[in-house]
RNA sequence: GGGCCUGUAGCUCAGCUGGCUAGAGCGCACCCCUGAUAAGGGUGAGGUCACAGGUUCGAGUCCUGUCAGGCCCA
C-alpha cells in the first residue's frame, strides 16, 4: 500500500510542498509587551496630539456634541484599584462616544483644597519643627504660608495623578486640566455662591462643632485624637414639673404617690448641665417607675438593675412600667436654674419647648439611665433634635472656653472646666446628685495641642434646603426631589442603575440644611466681611465683585490684601442688598473686617458644572449628558452638584447618573489598605490595555471583588483576542488593499454572493457592530465586552478563521476564491479594531497600524482618529442560520464516530447529509467542508447525517486532504486538482 | 440602629414584566491538530438558584423574616 500519510517527503523529485505553501506571516507579535509599547503608543499619540486633533475633526465635520464631565479625585497620593475602575469606565464612554461619532470632550479635574491635603501638610511643618515659627506670624501671613505649602502639595500630588491617568491609557485635556484652586475656576466657584445668595438660600446660624480652647479654633473630625481621659460622671435627678402627669404616663391613674417623681439622666461633662434644654427618650424603649431607697425616679427598665447598683440603693421597687413615647412631652424643672435661658445674640428666642422629654432614637441603653441630657448648644445629637423640636441653640460657653452671662452668677466667667466640681457640689447640696463617680473614657483632643476638645456653637453658613428659591419658589430639597421623581422623557433624571433613584431620593429625604463654611487656611475663603457692629455683609454684588477680583488675582489675595482692595469691583452705593450703612457710605469698605471662613470643599466640586462647562463649551452644554462615579457620590459630588446647580439653573446640571460599586477582596469583604496592588505594580505585571479588558468585564455597578488571579484570567483572555487578530494579520502579509487611485487585490462588494462564506463572516459582523455599539451606547460595557470576545473566538477562531485556513495556505496566492477571503479578512480586522478600540486603545491601534502596514516612525496614523464601521453591507443568505446549526449537530457526530469509527483526525472524514428540503443545494459543497473541517462533503435524500471513513483513499500531500481528486501528478506528486493547479504540477 | 444594594455551577456573571429538561465564559476532565504552536479545534462533567416561611395551578423571578457582605448615614 501506496505510504498516503507521508507529510514531508523525502524522495529527491517530491518537492517539499510546505514550502509552496501561503503560510501567514506577520511583524504583529504574538507576546503583546505592553509594559515596553505602551507608553511608546503613549508618546506617538502626544507627539501628534491626538486629543486636540479629535477636537479638530469633529469640528471641521461639525459632529455632534456630547458632553461628558469628570468629577475631581482629590490631590492626594497615587491612584488606587478604585480610581482604575472609575477611570478606564469614563475613558470607555469617551472613547466609545468618539468612535459612534460624536465630538465628546473630556476635562479631567482635581480636588485641590481642603483638609486631608492641610493636615498632612501640617503635620510635616509640626514634624520639621517649622510650625512654631508659623504661630508667631499674624494670622493672615500664617494662613498664607501654610496655602504656600498646600498648593506645592496639591500640585505634586496632580501630576502624579495625571501621570499615572495617562498611563492607563485614558484620553483627556490632560493638557489643560481643571483644577479647583485655579483662579478662574475660583472665580467661578464664587459666581455660583454669589447666584445662590441672589436667590436667598444662604445664610448664617450656629451650629456645634469640635473646637479647641487651647487653639480657639475650630477641628475637624480628622484634627482629633482620641485619648483616655479621667472625668467626673454624675448622675442627676430632674425633678418632674408636675407629678400627677408623669404617675398617669405609667397608668397609675389613681392611688398616685405623694412624692414628685424626677428623671434621672448621666453625663460626663456637668459643665453642660447650665445649657441643658431637653431630656431624651428612645420612643420605643421600655422606662420603669422605680422607688429607690425612697425617692421615686424614672429610668430604662433594662439599667434600672445597674443605676440602683452604682448609687448603692438597697430597696429597689419597680411600680410601673411604660413605652418612652408615653412620656414624651412631660416637663421637668432644671435642677439650677428657674427659667430656660435666652441666648445673647437671641434674646427674643422661644424657649417654650424646653424642659420637656422628647423623643430621639438614637438614644442607647449601652451607658448611663436611657435618658439623655440634652443641650443643644453642645452636641451634634442634641443639636438635630433642638433643630427639630424648636429649641434654641443655646451655648453660653465663649471661644476661650469660660462661661458668659447668660449662666448662674457663681460661675460666670469661669472656666468649664473649673465648673465641672461647683455644678457636682450644687447638685449634691440640693440633693439632685443621685450619684457621682470618677470615669475613664475615651475622650476626643486636639491633635496638636493635646488639649481636651468640647463641643461649642459657633456661627457657620448654610446653603438652606428648604427655603424657597427666589426665582421658583420652591426650595431645593423640593425641586430635588421633582428632578429625581419626574420622568426622563418629562426632563427628569436618569440613573443607571435605577435604584440610584432611590439612593439619592433618601439622602435628599434626610438631609439637613448644607453647612458650607469651614475654619481653616487651605480653602476658597467665603468672601463675607465684617461690619463693625459684627454683623456680617454678604451680596450678590459684593461676592461677585470678590470673584472677579479672584480671577484675577487668585484667592491668596483674600490673606494679602485689604477690605477695600478686594473690594475693588464693588460699589455699595450701587448694591441695593447691602446693609444700609454701608450702602449710605457710613461705614466705608476701609471700616470692614475679612471674614474667617473657607468654603466647604464640596461647594467647589460642586460648582464644577459652571466652573468648567459653561466656563468651557458655553451654557448650552449644561445639563451635561452624564456625571459617573462611585456610588458614594450619591450624597457626595452628585449631591452637591444638584443642589447648587438647581438653585442657579432651575433645572439639575447633569441628565444622567451613573454608579459604580466599590472594590472589595476575593472574599466580599472591604480592601485592607495595605492590599499591595499599587498601580505600578499592576502596569509592570500586566499593562494597562489587559487591565482596561478586566474593567470592561465587570458588573461594575455592585461591588467588585478583586484579586491578582483575575487580572491573569483577564489576561488570558486579551491574548486570545490578540492572536485572533494576530492570524488575520499573518493572512494578510501579501494583500494589498485598494483604496482611492490605488488598485490592490480587493474583490468587489458584487463578487461576494451571499451564499460564499466571506458574504456570510461580513454579516455576522455587522450584527456585531450593531450590538457592540448599542451595549456602548447604553453604557453596557461588560456586554460589550462578551460580544466581542464571542466574536473573535466563535465566530472566527472557531468556524469562520478554521474553515478558510485551507484556502488561504492553499489555493494559488493571487486566485479570487482567495483574494475574497482576504478582502473579507482585511475588513473585519479594519472593523474590529474600531470596536475594540475604546476598550484596548493601545493594541488596537497596535493592530490597526499593522493592518496599514504603517512604518513603525509614522505617528499619523492612529486608530483613535477612526469613526465605528457599522456595517459592510454584504447580504449573507439567510439559510446560514441552518448551515450553522447543522454544524453544530456535524460536530457531534464526528465526536461519535471517534469511538465508534476509529476517526481521530476530521480530514479523514467526509460528510453526507440529507437535504431533503433543498436547504443546502445553494451553497458551495466546499465550503460546507471546510465550515466541517472534513475533506468533502455530498448531499442525499433524507435528513440524516452520514459520516464516511475516508482512511483507504489518498491523502493531498500538500493540503491532507482527502477530497476524491487526489492522484499522482505528472510531475510527482499525489495532489488534489486545486493543489496540483496551485503548484502548477500538471 | 436607619436608608440603598448584593448573595444563581469551583470562579466571574446572564436569567426582561413569575411558565418548556436554570444559560454563558473561565477553570477542570478527555480527545484532536502540530502549516495560528509559550498557539488552534472538538466533546464532557459540574447547580435542593444564601437560609426559613408565605402568595400562586406554578417562584431563581413576587412578599415577610433570618444570615452574610458593601456603600452612605447615625
């Protein structure tokens, strides 16, 4: 028997046929060497400029517009795995836009103030000793040199950040970033205060916060430290104002007790105790009414057991029980003092719900009785349920920490401190001290002085929610809540996910008026002056005057000049809202003071739309299409945007919000923050195109679990996309497309009937191109990203690239049948790299550039310059739908005939299938082969499929296949017709 | 403690308004190819849909509760 099998042979007169063979060939590598080529993709790009030359086109083609718009990190340390989602997300939607066709714009921004970037920066003045030469400067000069340092920090800490942005391949204005302390963009900030003053939502009130006697100044959450402290805890009996109603709380309607019952509350600062309005009681807890060695006093059931304990009771007798909300509204007397306080700077306040039991449930059962003393004026608890019950905000407690003279006269000017033991004293002489004992807690200090922090009220500027805006009136938690409520098609908001809806409609829900002023140095100040009379002057004119004077001059200008000089665009005499003496020019700009305050960081971000898209695109541009962010920002950036842009616009300054989820770690859990991954570390391991392919991946909005194993997956998947493009490429090595005057080897669109499997290929990726840019469009990007993975290994690894293989290597180079493949081949890889483009910008470009055959010094060249191919509009007959599923049952039963025939090697088969209803007449009987991957293919009557051992017939020793035409050639030889053609062996 | 969200094969996820034997990719197992080769192809095994109740002719899908996790508040 004639050796069928022999691959390469040896004969001298045989020719070694691998060698006549078209076998693909390509400079594309199969090793991507991201680390090495992309910051090479990186610089071609700048050297170009393709950001401004996108601009360019979309100009000269007038493409529509479709603003997009980057909320700030803040400037502070490297970017994280949360920033690398959040990026490469906004980078898909630039990018994807850009290539749909619309000139998409995209700033990318920096938070700059504030106080994380203060405290590190003061710590380090404090640590290289240069704080305590700042303390003797004045105050203006001290802030100015400690803003000198923050802006150095800020500025290192923003190229850092755009440096690393730009290495995982994002495209922006990196150019002409926005950056928070700009003084245009300070200006602006100021301009949208100054509207929101126009509309008389801004005000002044007090409000409690950390403060710190030593320091007289205002702290921070994060100034303070805890640390152990030893302080006097009493106990102390209110007594009941009136008996009779406290006895019928409990039921105890007749048989009262003589005796007048008291509420029994615990405090570990007495000094409080003189601006004590209120008792608080959890609504839902359980009180008893207990005699205790005599007296009778009401407390939480669940401590009556530990109180009675601590104050040594030795009979203790429960007499009734009831729910806290029943004694919500009984009033009591203050243990020393006969009438409820009126603040100084209040005296006209009401004070008629004071020294009653209120509901608050954030009352606990953890320390003390289960009723909470309550001072507004000293407690950020105490002050909402104040807010909330009509009391004053009382705080007789001056900046240095000493009473005013508004408490009893023995303790007046005294220091709090001091109070603590004379308040214990009176107590116990009036026989209000239940019991007092010496307590160690912890205890919140100054983080720099080490001296223990109080709560103090002080003044502060709110933006406030539930005023009517001037223009609407309608406040703005009202016109919030509209915008969130009504439908998109009605102007109202779109959230993706929807539930955002609900998030934001929440927070909105509870939200207290926006407290925007801070006591610090590293900020926009708030442009407020003083009056002599210590009333303070802020309008519209006179802040918009400010916010010129800004622009020009930026805002350390505030801590360098003068009242009148700041003032310089301003004219009283023209500002009808200015007080009335300053108007008239009794008080002059030289007779005015500089207020103190900073603004909150968020009012800046906030302002962003104006700051940066009016100040940029123009109005037209607000709303913007999309704000996307973590889903913190519900009650952060998106927040904060709404409000201010509801109150200078009338309508919310974006049209859709986006969330995504957080980082967590393999196992659901919060990343620790020494969890490795730097983004260094991740650029060097797996570069950022493989990165940006396992964001695309993601369910990004719920939490996303992370963890190096899922880079590798995301890896392994990038390289099959990679070789996929990579075999087209090779089987493009000696194709030359037409284009324009120049005549290649393209075959015509008419040449491609729609029954050959080119037609076919091309249809299939115009479905693709349809789905692909519908999942962009729809910010779907994970769906996009299995579509196009399908794509490149369904679709065309698996059936399209394995059935043309044959002919690709075979046929003679220059015959149509392969020249058609390769026209096909050279479309889809021009349209494929489009669609991945967004995703893998710098290995499609990679691949585009090879596609071009582009010398590796042109820089013009570049994907990123392209517009999405929709479609190729080659007509596939629809009966491929069959042909396709036919496949699939073909591949079963090759699999059959495996064990049941002995075939292990498909080209030793061939097919036969019934086609009783004519379905596969039409098409080519080779193609089908191929689409089989078996030598030959013949149709019957019937619907069975057949499969046919073809092991005792010859095999092409230049194709293996074994296709019936295969003989010895007269050249030497044993060679299929086509083969023997192609090698011209007669 | 409150608001919003999540919990489906070993892993990552689809499963729309409740309705055929719950799908995909990865991984795994077995096989083919050695002319995409640190590649390519084929086949297969994996699930009491977090748990417990309830509504319904019927629930992964709706309701209630429990547990676990995340974000934001307190």
């Amino acid at each position: 028997m004639t050796d069928h099998n022999a691959g390469g042979s040896k004969s001298p007169d045989k020719p070694d046929y691998k060698k006549t063979l078209n076998l693909p060939k390509t400079s594309f590598p199969m090793k991507a060497n991201l680390v090495q080529n992309e910051p090479a993709s990186i610089k071609r790009w700048n050297k170009v400029d393709v950001y401004s030359k996108i601009r360019e086109l979309c100009t000269t083609e007038n493409r529509p517009k479709w603003t997009f718009h980057d909320g700030p990190p803040y400037a502070n340390g490297s970017i994280h795995l949360g920033h690398l989602m959040n990026k490469c997300l906004k980078d898909f939607v630039v990018r994807s836009r850009t290539l749909m066709g619309y000139d998409c714009p995209f700033v990318p921004g920096w938070d700059c103030h504030g106080l994380p970037i203060e405290h590190k920066v003061m710590t380090g003045l404090v640590e290289s000793g240069k704080s305590a030469k700042l303390e003797t400067l004045p105050d203006d000069a001290r802030r100015t040199a400690i803003r000198r340092e923050c802006k150095k920090y800020a500025e290192k800490f923003q190229k850092l950040q755009a440096g690393q942005m730009e290495r995982l391949l994002t495209q922006a204005d990196y150019k002409n970033p926005y950056l928070t302390m700009a003084p245009a963009y300070e200006g602006a900030t100021l301009e949208v205060l100054a509207r929101l003053v126009e509309q008389g939502v801004v005000f002044r009130a007090l409000k409690p916060v950390h403060w710190s006697i030593d320091n007289e100044t205002a702290l921070a959450e994060a100034e303070l430290e805890y640390q152990d402290r030893e302080d006097l805890s009493v106990f102390v009996d209110f007594e009941a104002r009136d008996a009779a109603s406290v006895y019928t709380a409990f039921g105890l309607t007749d048989d009262q007790p003589t005796q007048t019952p008291s509420f029994i509350i615990w405090t570990t600062t007495p000094w409080t105790l003189p601006a004590n309005l209120a008792i608080a009681v959890h609504p839902r807890f359980e009180y008893a009414l207990v005699r205790m060695d005599g007296n009778i006093t009401v407390l939480a059931t669940e401590l009556v057991e530990t109180v009675a304990k601590l104050g040594n009771a030795e009979e203790v007798e429960v007499l009734a029980t009831t729910r806290g909300e029943a004694l919500v509204g009984l009033g009591y007397k203050h243990p020393f003092i006969e009438a409820a306080p009126k603040p100084t700077d209040n005296p006209d306040a009401d004070t008629s719900a004071c020294y009653k039991v209120l509901p608050a449930d954030y009352v606990t059962l953890e320390d003390g009785t289960g009723l909470v003393h309550t001072a507004p004026g000293h407690g950020a608890d105490d002050y909402q349920t104040g807010l909330r019950e009509g009391l004053p905000v009382y705080c007789p407690v001056l900046k240095d920490g000493k009473y005013d003279e508004t408490v009893p006269e023995a303790i007046r000017g005294m220091s709090i401190w001091e109070a603590n033991d004379i308040i214990a004293g009176w107590l116990r002489d009036s026989g209000h001290l239940f019991h007092s004992n010496r307590f160690m807690h912890s205890y919140p200090h100054d983080w720099r002085s080490k001296t223990p922090v109080i709560f103090r009220c002080t003044e502060q500027w709110f933006v406030g929610v539930d005023m009517p805006v001037a223009s609407t009136g309608t406040a703005l938690r009202e016109m919030a809540l509209d915008a969130i409520e009504r439908n998109t098609s009605e102007g109202g908001l779109r959230f993706v996910p929807d539930w955002g809806r609900n998030r934001l409609r929440g927070m909105l829900d509870s939200r207290p008026d926006w407290c925007i002023s801070r006591q610090r140095a590293w900020g926009l100040p708030i442009p407020a002056f003083i009056l002599p009379d210590d009333s303070s002057m802020m309008t519209t004119a006179s802040v918009l005057a400010v916010a010129r004077y800004f622009r020009e001059n930026g805002s350390d200008a505030w801590f360098q000049n003068e009242p009148a000089e700041l003032l310089t665009h301003y004219d009283p005499k023209n500002d009808p809202d200015a007080p009335e003496a300053v108007r008239t020019g009794a008080v002059a700009l030289t007779d005015l003071r500089k207020g103190q305050d900073i603004l909150d960081v968020w009012f800046e971000s906030g302002s962003s739309w104006n700051a940066v898209i009016r100040e940029r695109f123009g109005d037209d541009a607000v709303p913007v299409e999309l704000y996307l962010e973590g889903s913190d920002q519900h009650r952060g950036w998106f927040q904060l945007s709404l409000l201010p842009g509801l109150g200078v616009l009338g309508e919310p300054p974006f049209k859709t919000l986006l969330t995504h989820g957080f980082m967590v770690g393999k196992d659901g859990k919060k990343l620790s923050k020494s969890a490795g991954h730097t983004i260094e570390s991740l650029f060097e391991h797996h570069g950022a195109d493989v990165l940006r392919w396992w964001v695309c991946s993601l369910s990004y909005e719920n939490d996303v679990k992370v963890d190096e194993e899922f880079f590798k997956i995301a890896g392994e998947g990038y390289r099959k996309v990679r070789n996929t493009l990579r075999f087209m490429l090779s089987n493009l090595n000696d194709f030359e497309p037409s284009c324009g005057d120049k005549k290649g080897h393209c075959v015509e669109e008419s040449d491609f009937s729609p029954t050959c499997l080119d037609a076919w290929v091309l249809a299939e990726f115009d479905a693709l191109a349809d789905r692909v840019l519908a999942a962009y469009e729809s910010f779907q990007f994970k769906k996009a990203h299995a579509e196009l993975y399908n794509f490149c290994n369904d679709t065309l690894s698996s059936v399209y690239l394995a059935a043309v293989k044959d002919r690709l290597y075979c046929d003679r180079a220059d015959s149509f049948r392969r020249r058609r493949t390769q026209t096909a081949l050279w479309k889809l890889t021009n349209g494929l790299c489009r669609l991945l483009s967004p995703i893998l910008c710098h290995t499609a470009d990679e691949a585009y550039r090879s596609l071009h055959k582009v010398d590796p010094k042109d820089t013009e060249t570049c994907i990123h310059l392209q517009t999405a191919i929709r479609s190729f509009r080659a007509a596939a007959d629809p009966a491929w739908q069959a042909v396709l599923t036919k496949r699939d049952e073909v591949m079963l039963e090759l699999e059959k005939s495996k064990s049941a025939l002995g075939i292990e090697n498909v080209l030793d088969a061939g097919i036969s299938i019934g086609d009783d209803e004519g379905v596969f007449a039409k098409f080519d009987l080779v193609d089908l082969a191929d689409l089989f991957g078996v030598s030959r293919v013949e149709l019957q009557t019937g619907n069975r499929i057949e499969i046919q051992d073809l092991r005792h017939e010859p095999r092409c020793e230049r194709s293996w296949k074994r296709d019936g035409t295969v003989k010895e050639r007269a050249r030497g030889g044993c060679l299929s017709d086509r083969d023997a053609e192609a090698v011209d062996a007669g």
